[in-house]
C-alpha cells in the first residue's frame, strides 16, 4: 500500500483551501480600494478615505455594508 497518496490528497485541497484564500482577500481588497476611491471622490477627506479602506480591510462585510448603507442615506432617496 503507498503511503503517498493520501500526501497527494493533501497537497491538493492546500492548493484549492490556497486559491479560495486569494480569491476571498483578493476581492475584499479591491472592494476596500473603490470604497476608499468612491469615498474620496465623494469630498471626503483623503484621511476618512484611508479609514474606509483601512476599516475595509479589517472588518469585510460590516465595513462593506455599512458604506453602502451610510452613501445611499447620504445621497437621498432615489424616488425622490
């Protein structure tokens, strides 16, 4: 019986556990880069801009959400 495959088994699901891991960061950094560009574009400050981003990278999905939510309530209802 070889002892290499379950290693081969191994080697496999690290690679794919890797390219989930850099698809996971690789879009929460370009999602906290355009908050951070929109935020900049926006007229804030270029420090609150950073912060987004920074908040961006930190904390993902609350940050994310929570810029989403604070720009649609900055901008006005859509209606009106």
């Amino acid at each position: 019986m070889s002892t290499t495959a379950p290693f081969a088994l191994l080697a496999i699901d690290t690679l794919r556990t890797g390219a989930y891991f850099l698809a996971i960061y690789g879009i929460t950094i370009v999602a906290s880069i355009w908050i951070a560009r929109d935020a900049y574009r926006r007229g804030q400050s270029i420090a609150i801009a950073i912060g987004w981003g920074v908040f961006g990278l930190l904390v993902p999905a609350v940050s994310h959400l929570l810029y989403l939510y604070l720009r649609r309530k900055h901008e006005g209802s859509i209606t009106g």
